[in-house]
C-alpha cells in the first residue's frame, strides 16, 4: 500500500509529528523560519494532505498547485504558551 503524501509546514510537537510519520510519507520545513510562498507551493506540489498554519496563505494558486489529488487541508494554529489553546 502507498502511504499518502503530506507536506507539513513548520515543525509541531513530537507526538503529533510521528502520527504523522507513521501513517504518511511525510516531509516537514524544518527551517524555524515558515517556508517562502515559492518554496511552500513547489513542497505541496502531489501532495494528499497539508499541515499549515494559519499564516500560510492558502488560496486558488496554492489548491491548484497541490494538484487535484489534494484530499485535505489542515490549518494548525500556532500555540503561543505552553499548556494554553
């Protein structure tokens, strides 16, 4: 079986990234800087899935460069303190 192919766009918690591994073919940012909107649209190119944050501008240009296969987008909000949501 093929595992989906996700792109995450900036590093989150362990726990949460090996979720993702382990059911995924996954490629996060790892830079502590977000990706550059070039570099963000050519990592989601093919890609099943996409973990954002809600800085990352998610428009017609950044659907159409995933490419129809796309099945989910997931906008993660970034945790400012720790323990608070």
């Amino acid at each position: 079986m093929t595992l989906p192919k996700v792109f995450v766009s900036r590093l989150i918690p362990d726990e949460g990234l090996r979720l993702i591994r382990d059911g995924a073919d996954a490629t996060v940012w790892e830079d502590e800087l977000p990706p550059p909107r070039d570099a963000l649209l050519r990592a989601i190119e093919g890609c099943d899935g996409v973990l954002t944050l809600l800085t990352d501008k998610v428009d017609d240009e950044f659907l159409d460069r995933a490419g129809p296969q796309l099945k989910v987008v997931s906008p993660r909000r970034q945790q400012t303190s720790p323990g608070r949501c």
